[in-house]
C-alpha cells in the first residue's frame, strides 16, 4: 500500500502536475454530482488530478471538497483526470474512480489508524505524514518476507519465468518441457539402455554411439569375435588378417609354399613366363602359341636313330659365327636360311655348317623388293620402267632368279649388293636391263650376285666356240645376232664374213637392209663402210631407222645431218642417233622384238661404192619379208614418223648397229 503525504498541497488545478494526487475546491472545478466514470470533465481539469467533489449521499469528511462516499471504509472516495488528449483547456476530458488510496488534507492529520490482520503497524505519531512498519502478508497481497534475491519481478507460483536462476537441488520435479541441460555437468548417475543410455560408464574410440543393427565401424579393433557371418567384409588383409591355409575348394591352393612369381597358375591354359618344367611325365605337349628357350631338343621318333637335335635361333644373318654345336643341330637365321652342323665341334675350330634356303616362286607386276630366295616372274600384266631390288642380307650360296614374261623390259637392282653379268660388274645403284622373254640367274658370294645362267643369248659367253671345246674357232655358222655380239656391236645386218661386194647407191635414195631386233636393245649409233670408190661433192649424210607396215617405212630413229663434202674410200662412217619419237635423244630402246630396217641417204655428185654381201636377183625376195629395200629420202634428216613407199632392192648393203 503507497502512503501519499499531502502537506503542502496546491489547492486549485493551476498548480497540478501531471500524474499527481492534489485536494481540490469543488467550487473552483465544478458543482453538483460527482460525475459518473466516463463522461466529461469541466474545463480547466489537469491530466493526473485528483478531484473531490460533493455527492448526494455520504459523508462530508472535513474540508472543503472533500468527501467520503457512503459505504467504503477506510478510505476516501476520489476521482483521477486520467485522459486530456490535445491538451487544451476545455478539451473532453474523463475521469475514472479508484478507492484504493488513503489520503489526508488540511492539518488536522490523522487520529486514528488500524491496521488489522494486515501486519501492518503505525511507526509514528498519528499527526501529520503516516508512516507504516511491520511485514504485509501473503493474504494481504505481500510477500510475507521481509528479504529478496535476484532482480526484476515478483514471483508468483503459476507459470512464473524465471530468468537465469540458481535453483539449487530441488526436492522434486518434473523436467517434461526443460531444454539446455548441459549433459557434461547437469547430470549425475548414469543412464540405463532402457532409458536410452548405454547403462555403462566408460567408453573405447571416437565417434559415433553403436547400435546393433548395421552399424558402420570405422577401423575398429574387433579382438576375437567368438561368432561372425563375414559374407560382406572386403578389406581383408590376407598378409595378417588371416589364419590357416584356405583349401582348394573354398578357392586357396591348399599349402603353404610357392616357386617362382608373378600369377597363380590354373590348370586350364595357364601361360607360363620361362618356368623350369623339369621331366614331364607326359607323352606329349600340345602348344598352341609361342614355346621359347635357349634350344629345342629332339630325342628321335620311331623308325628314325635316336639322336639329339636341337633347333636354335639366331639374331643374325648367316652362319653361327661362335659356339659349340653337335651334328644334327639347326641355326634359324634372320634371313630364314637354315645352317645345319654337318661336323660337331667349335666354330673356328672344326664345325662345319651347310645351308638350306627356302625358295618360293612370286609374280609381280610392279617395282618391288625380292624377297630371300624369290624366284621372281615378272609377269604379262607388268608396265614398263620397273625396277626388282635383289634380296637384302644374303648368304653365302643364296640364289635369286628372274624370268620376264612382260612385253616390257625390267630393270634389276642390287640393292647393298653388287651385280656381275658377263664379266661386267653393275654397282648397287646402277640398274641391269633384263630383256623381254629372257631368264637369268643370280650366285650371291662376297657382295656380289653373280649371273650363272642366262637365256639371253646376247650375254652367252664364250663365242666363237673353241676347237678344244669342239667349235671352229670363228664366227662362221653363227646367226648375225651372235656375231654382232661376238664383235662388240648390237646387231649387224648381215655376218661381216659374208661381206665380200659393194653396191652403189642412187643419191638421195635410201638403201635399206633388214636387221632383227630384241626388245630392249639400245641402239645408239649406225655404221656403214665404204668400199674402193670414194664420194666427190658430197651436201648431205644421214642415217635411219625404219620398222615395216604393208607398203611403208616409217622413221623411228634418225641421225643428224653430216656435211661431209668427201667419204674416203674403204672407211667406216658412224651417224649417232639425234632424234626419236619423243624428241632429242642419243639411243633408241628398241620397243618390240622383230623385223627393222637400216640404212643411210647420201646426197653427193659422185656416189660412194657401199661394202655388201652379194647381189641378190629381186626374183628370189618378191614376198615379204624383204632382205633390202628402196625409198627415196631427202637430203637432211625428216620429222620422226615420216613414211616412205619403198620397192624391193637387191642391194645387201652392210651396216652395224651399235
């Protein structure tokens, strides 16, 4: 209960503050009734005033404006100005009614006081300000203590909040809607599996709480779990984490030793890296891929003399060139040469070897390298201008043979290798024609593949044929292709023994024989001889060659131009070749094995008398072929392909072709 001191009272509502209790005239605010709770004020009320003011029934308390209101005891009646909104004088104002407060007025003060049951006791005089002493119960609305803790409001026994209080030990409690605990130092005792604990004390590892449905352990120390199922345990380490040996039939070997490394080894196709078998107790071995070793030895079949033969390879072309070696033993080269030991012992040192190349026959139609004991055909369907490189890496012995079948002739080549053909050495880069239908074959022996046999007669060696060897001696019963090759030239168009005339031409008229020609024959000059009679006034030389088509010549090759003004008697004159079909050239290539003709067109006032063979009667050559022809030519050489009508001439005029 607030005891309010009233001395020093303003009287009147000029004076009042806000918010206080002050004793007023009713003649200076208002007369009549005391207005009811709600309605308005007079003018000139202060916000926070108390009013006394006369009623119509009650007790005048004693003094002006002041009274007590009939039926409540101990107090005074009184009225608050509790609403003055715009603060204005006359402005709606409302008073409210509280009879809570004990007032006193004037200076006749106080002379009596009970405090009945309350607790409460006068702790002065009864004049003037009253002031209480003694406890106000808990009935009266006190504590019923006289001491406090903490701060803030009073606490009451319904749902109070509590704000950070030490609640010491409680006697009782419960804890349904508590949060926060702190479980490290909040608690003691400790807490049952039933109760969602692990009803122990202690703990081992980190992390967290296990349960007995799949839990996940991290790097756990089993111990020795008296049962287990480990049906999805993987991460086993079967260096450590295991004991005993696992049985083949659980998928172990079932021991406890091993030889060698690398993988287990199954029973159904292992492969097996250089394992030392010992005596295998089988009668065969049945091997599909690749068996290596130092050698493979073979200790005889049934019918055969038991020996021990042993098959070896060698990194190298050629026989063995160190070792010991038995009779029987067989060198694999790189070349696929086979040596064979024929006498046992120590290269160097008395073992011998012998060898076996394989051969094989291979068509081929373009450039190409041989392969090691390739019999080449170089077959119908080959272009011209190809090349076949002899066999690389070859052996002592080893042979190579080539037949061209084509209309073309093909070139050969050594490759690292030398080629020697009738005495003549090609070098490796320097290519050998073989002829169209001719055969050769090759020895290769200290770098150098050396032609043994030929079908090509212009390399046959040996002509004329010897007495000793059962020949005359010289060239007579030889065709005109052998005898042109025994004296060094192409082809001549009759043997020179048979030249025994001479014929004198008709200026500028062609005096053609004929010569047979192979295909790829190189003709680069044509000669002719003069007899006894010399030429005088001479313009104009040249030389040609023609190949035959029905009633015509045609030019292939021809000669430049010579102005010779006088051809001496009894004197070889040569006309290089100047010209061919494709423009300038210095040799023809004869295309096509057959039948050609050669001669020269001389321009001269006096005629030349030309070395022959016989004069021929035109009767005995009135079909073709013809031994010798006639044209009229020109004074200087014609374009390539130029035709001419020829007759038949019984001039056998002689010429080489070289």
């Amino acid at each position: 209960m607030t005891t309010y001191t009233l001395s020093g009272v303003v009287l009147g509502p000029s004076g009042a503050l806000n918010g206080s209790k002050v004793t007023a005239y009713a003649s200076t605010l208002f007369s009549g009734a005391v207005p009811t709770v709600g309605t308005a004020a007079p003018s000139g009320g202060v916000v926070g005033t108390t009013v006394f003011g006369p009623v119509t029934t009650g007790t005048n308390f004693g003094g002006p404006g002041q009274w007590e209101i009939t039926g409540v005891t101990g107090g005074i009646d009184y009225y608050i100005l509790v609403s003055y909104p715009t603060g204005a004088t006359g402005a709606t104002n409302y008073w409210t009614y509280d009879d809570s407060l004990l007032f006193a007025s004037g200076a006749s003060g106080v002379t009596t006081f009970a405090g009945g049951s309350t607790g409460l006791t006068p702790a002065s005089a009864t004049s003037g300000a009253i002031t209480l002493a003694g406890t106000l119960a808990v009935a009266n609305g006190g504590t019923g203590v006289t001491t406090s803790t903490g701060t803030g409001s009073t606490v009451r026994n319904t749902s109070p909040t509590l704000v950070t209080p030490a609640l010491g030990t409680p006697a009782s409690g419960v804890m349904t809607n508590v949060t926060g605990l702190p479980l490290t130092t909040g608690v003691t005792g400790t807490l049952p599996v039933g109760n969602g604990g692990t009803g122990v004390t202690t703990s081992t590892g980190s992390g967290n709480n296990v349960l007995s449905n799949s839990p996940t352990l991290v790097t756990p120390a089993l111990g020795t779990p008296s049962s287990g199922v480990m049906t999805n345990v993987t991460g086993l380490p079967l260096t450590t984490g295991v004991t005993g040996t696992l049985p083949v039939l659980n998928g172990g070997t079932g021991v406890t030793t091993s030889t060698g490394s690398g993988s287990v080894v199954l029973s159904t196709s292992p492969t097996l890296v250089t394992p030392a078998l010992g005596a295998a107790t089988a009668t065969s071995l049945a091997a599909t891929g690749e068996v290596s070793g130092t050698d493979l030895k073979a200790t005889g079949i049934t019918g055969a003399t038991a020996g021990n033969t042993r098959l070896v390879g060698s990194t190298t072309a050629g026989a063995p060139a160190s070792g010991t070696f038995a009779v029987g033993d067989v060198v694999v080269d790189q070349t696929g040469t086979l040596w064979i030991c024929t006498t046992a012992g120590t290269v160097g040192s008395g073992c011998i070897f012998t060898n076996e190349v394989p051969q094989s026959l291979v068509n081929r139609s373009a450039t190409a390298q041989a392969g090691t004991g390739e019999f080449t055909i170089y077959g119908t369907g080959g272009a011209s201008g190809q090349t076949i490189t002899l066999p690389a890496n070859p052996v002592n012995g080893s042979l190579y043979q080539i037949k061209n079948l084509s209309p073309y002739t093909v070139n050969i080549l050594g490759g690292t290798q030398s080629i020697s053909v009738s005495g003549t050495i090609y070098s490796a880069s320097t290519p050998y024609t073989i002829p169209t239908n001719a055969a050769y074959t090759f020895a290769w022996s200290g770098g150098v593949w050396y032609c043994m046999i030929t079908t090509d007669i212009n390399k046959m060696g040996g002509l004329p044929l010897a007495v000793a060897g059962g020949g005359t001696g010289n060239v007579i019963g030889q065709t005109p292709a052998q005898q042109a090759i025994a004296y060094g030239t192409v082809a001549e168009t009759l043997p020179r023994y048979l030249v025994s005339a001479s014929q004198t031409p008709v200026s500028s008229i062609f005096r053609t024989t004929a010569v047979y020609l192979t295909a790829g024959q190189v003709v680069s000059s044509i000669t002719v001889m003069t007899d006894t009679t010399a030429s005088t006034t001479s313009t104009n030389q040249w030389a040609g060659l023609f190949t035959i088509s029905g009633t015509q010549l045609t030019l292939v090759a021809a000669s430049a131009g010579a102005t010779t003004s006088s051809m001496a008697a009894t004197t070889a004159f040569t006309y290089n070749i100047a010209q061919i079909a494709s423009g300038a050239s210095s040799t023809y290539t004869v295309p096509t094995s057959g039948l050609y003709y050669v001669g020269v067109c001389i321009t001269s006032t006096t005629m030349p008398s030309l070395a022959s063979g016989p004069s021929m009667k035109v009767a005995a050559y009135s079909s073709a072929p013809y031994p010798a022809l006639a044209a009229t030519g020109s004074s200087l050489p014609v374009t390539i392909g130029t035709t001419y009508t020829y007759s038949n001439s019984g001039q056998f005029i002689y010429y080489a072709l070289n």
